[in-house]
C-alpha cells in the first residue's frame, strides 16, 4: 500500500550523526509502516507493525483506555475502523520528536450512509527489532461532515480516468479537461494507473498549473489535484 507520507526528518550535527540518523530512520519506518497498515485496516499488518506486548493508551471522547498486547490493539484499531464501507485518507504526518516519533493522519470515512471524519495523533516508541512497542494516542472523535461530492464546489471539477493510462490517451484527455475549465478553477484526477503519478503532475507543471497534492488513498486509486494556471 502506498500512502501520500509527509515525513518530516530532523538530524543532528556531529561525528555521532551518521548512526543517529539511520536509528531516526528505522524509527520513522516502524511508524510509516503501522499508519500504513491502519489506512490499510489490515489487522495481520497492525498486529505485525507492533511488539507482541505493546501498550495502548488512547483518549477518545467516550473516556480513556489502555491496552496491551498486539493483537488486542490491532482489534481496537478494526473496531473503530473497519466497518465502514466508504474510506479515504486525506492527510497524514510522520516525523521524530526527541526520542519518540509523532503521527498525525486523518480519515474520511462513511458509515451507514453517513460520512464523517476523524483525525488521530499518535506518540510512538520503537523497540530495538524496529517494532512499535507503545503508543499514546489522543482522537478528535467522528465528526460528522458533508458527502465529499456533495460540498466539492463549482470552481472544482473531477476527472475519474478510471484504469486509463498514458498510453490509452490519458494525457491528451487530461489537457482536454483541464483547458476546459476556466483559469484559477480546480481540477481532481482519479486514476488506477500507477505510471499517472510519474506522467501527470510533471505534464501539469509543464502546461503551467499547479500541482496541489497527490494522494494514495490505499484502494488502488491515485488522486491528483491541480489548480489550472493558463
């Protein structure tokens, strides 16, 4: 699964840097790789990222919990997530905190007809196998929020290519999109195509637009949003 990561790093200065940084970075991995397998709602892939003892704490707006053991917190995680039938992530953030490391990921998610999201922060610490061994997490709660379609405005326009690659004329269609709307409006391309991230922001930026973001929701889909510029 590959998820849009903004992975912030922060190295020291110093003959000890080297080690310091490579440590850093299996600490950032461990945590890329339990936010990956949350989006993923993968309980396998969440009992995997953590030590067989890991502690939970959490705050949520019914009251606080604690946990322990890695499947019991990967159940947690399906429990609050793993039911709803429409599923998208919006942002998320991984990046060290002195001896721990901070992430922040946000969902948008349907439940019975009702769409809501929900942001997460997360305190982390990585065991020496590169497992993560105890986490604090504090939750916004479900916030119930607008159908996505429905509050997506006029001056944005979407772009489904479906599995339309390159070389199926998804580049000419997308010049054809993008021209035709008017100049500081927003275009949203949905592909299936993996080579779409590698061809698409590149030609955008050619043509003079702006690449807003590019997502991987984790559902096979690649979601490109781009601010037309001329």
């Amino acid at each position: 699964m590959a998820l849009s990561i903004d992975v912030r790093n922060s190295l020291p200065d110093g003959s000890h840097a080297a080690d310091v940084a490579g440590a850093q970075e299996d600490r950032l991995d461990a945590a890329k790789r339990l936010v990956e397998a949350i989006a993923a709602r993968a309980f396998e892939a969440i009992a995997g990222a953590l030590a067989a003892d890991a502690r939970f704490r959490y705050l949520v707006p019914p009251g606080p919990g604690d946990i322990v053991g890695a499947a019991a917190v990967a159940a947690k995680f399906l429990q609050w997530f793993g039911d709803a039938d429409g599923f998208t992530v919006q942002s998320v953030r991984v990046e060290p905190l002195a001896d721990r490391i901070s992430a922040r990921y946000r969902f948008l998610l349907r439940d019975h007809e009702r769409w809501e999201v929900i942001e997460q922060q997360l305190y982390l610490d990585v065991d020496e196998d590169g497992r993560i061994a105890a986490i604090d997490l504090l939750c916004s709660g479900f916030r119930p929020t607008g159908d996505p379609e429905a509050l997506m405005s006029s001056s944005t326009h979407a772009f489904d290519a479906g599995t339309m690659g390159c070389a199926d004329g998804l580049a000419t269609e997308f010049r054809r999109r993008i021209g035709a709307i008017p100049i500081g409006d927003v275009l949203v391309v949905t592909a299936r195509d993996p080579a779409a991230k590698e061809d698409l922001p590149p030609l955008a930026r050619l043509m003079g637009h702006t690449v807003r973001s590019v997502e991987a929701p984790g559902d096979g889909r690649l979601v490109i949003t781009m601010e037309r510029g001329r």
